[in-house]
C-alpha cells in the first residue's frame, strides 16, 4: 500500500508517495532534476546518468532509486553539476552536433542542458565520428549522428503487439539505434511523430515536416530547460 513519506531535498521537505522515484517526487515539489533518459509514463532505465545525486552521501540515479521516509537528498552541489556538466560535454564530442544545421535546435534537450550548464565549448577533443543517416523508411530519417543512445524511443515506441520499432544493433563504441525494417513500413503518421517527440535530439525526424515552429519561438529558445518545474507553486507542506 502507498503511503505518504517525508525526504529531504537539499535542506528543503518535501512531501512524497512511497511508490515514487526521487525525480518524479522532486518534480512535483517544484524541484528539478536534470536527465536525458527518463521520460514520463516510459520505465526508468538510469541510462545518461545526469540524473545523480546523492542519497544519505552515496551517489544514486534519481529515475530509478524510489524514495523512503526519511531520505536526505543533495541535489544541487558543485560535485554534482560537474558531474553532469561533463556527461553533456561527452555527448557533445563523441556525436556530430552541429545545432544551427539540426530541426530539433530549440527543441533540443542536449542543446537546452549544454545552455543551463554554461557550455560554450566542451573540455574534450571531438571524435567527429563517420555514420550514416537512414532515410528508408516511409515515414522517418533515423541520423546516427545525433544519437546519443539514450533508448527513450526502444522503451517507447512500440506497435499494437508490444513489439519495439527500434532496437539496439552491434556493441561497445559501435553500438547504434537502428529501426526494424518490417516496423518501420507500418509506421502511422501519429507514432512517427511521437518518435520525434520522445527522442531528446535531433535523432528521429518525421519526413517532410521541418521548421513548422521557426526558430526563436521554440521550447527552449525563451524559457530554459526545468523552467516549468521550477516555477510551481507548492501548496502541500
């Protein structure tokens, strides 16, 4: 039975329900936690790892660690946006992200968390990879460029049977997202787009439909990513 509990986010009470993960309870206390690989409704993989913090002082994933009466959360310390200010940086050089050139600049979250960080140029040398773009299916492009494997669209993306349009393919560094070839023919225009919307990058894009929103006036072009979060009023105390 779920039950309410109390934990503590960096010296902040906040009031949560047992049966929830430490971001879904940070979220609804006004308190935003960062992350590429998690998404609502989708099961929590703890993939990208930007989600870390530390809990009773041991480093823990906030999407897939549930919360407990009692628990003390750091959240925002210097350890911490370090660690994930160089989890995007690694993003940035391993990929080929050239954000003016990409549909999903504005929209990006990679993009929207390199703003948040202060990134404006990463630490690391660029891998400047060579990978192709899968433009065979009916309905999408698949860029591997962009990918940053974070399987948001393999947990997501499924057909009336439960079976996933995208899998992994091959390992280690040459490990990439890749779209079943008798899926991705039956691909309606309605999961096509969620495809899009659920990938954090410029990965998935729906064919010819670009630039409907121009940029300037797109999600994060004027409201910084975990701006919405931030700004709710709490009313349960």
């Amino acid at each position: 039975m779920n039950k309410v509990v109390k934990i503590d986010i960096d010296g902040l009470e906040c009031i949560a329900n047992s049966d929830q993960y430490i971001i879904e309870a940070a979220r609804e206390n006004g308190i935003y936690i960062p992350t590429l690989c998690n998404y609502p409704g989708v099961k929590p993989k703890g993939g990208c790892r930007i989600c870390t913090v530390r809990v009773n002082g041991k480093q823990m994933t906030a999407c897939t660690t549930p919360v407990s009466d009692g628990m003390r959360i750091e959240n925002n310390t210097e350890e911490l946006i370090n660690l994930r200010k160089s989890i995007v940086e690694l993003l940035l050089v391993e990929g080929n992200h050239f954000c003016p050139s990409c549909e999903k600049s504005g929209n990006c979250e990679l993009q929207a968390l390199a703003y948040r960080f202060g990134i404006m140029a990463p630490r690391f040398p660029y891998l400047f990879p060579v990978r192709k773009v899968d433009a065979s299916h009916p309905k999408i492009i698949k860029d591997q460029n962009r990918c940053i494997l974070c399987k948001r669209c393999i947990r997501a993306i499924t057909d009336e049977k439960g079976r996933s349009v995208f899998a992994y393919r091959r390992r280690s560094s040459r490990v990439e997202v890749v779209v079943d070839s008798k899926l991705g023919k039956q691909l309606t225009d309605e999961l096509a787009q969620k495809a899009m919307d659920v990938c954090p990058v410029g990965s998935i894009l729906v064919k010819e439909k670009g630039f409907i929103t121009p940029i300037g006036e797109r999600k994060y072009d004027k409201n910084p990513i975990g701006s919405d979060i931030e700004n709710i009023t709490i009313t349960k105390r």
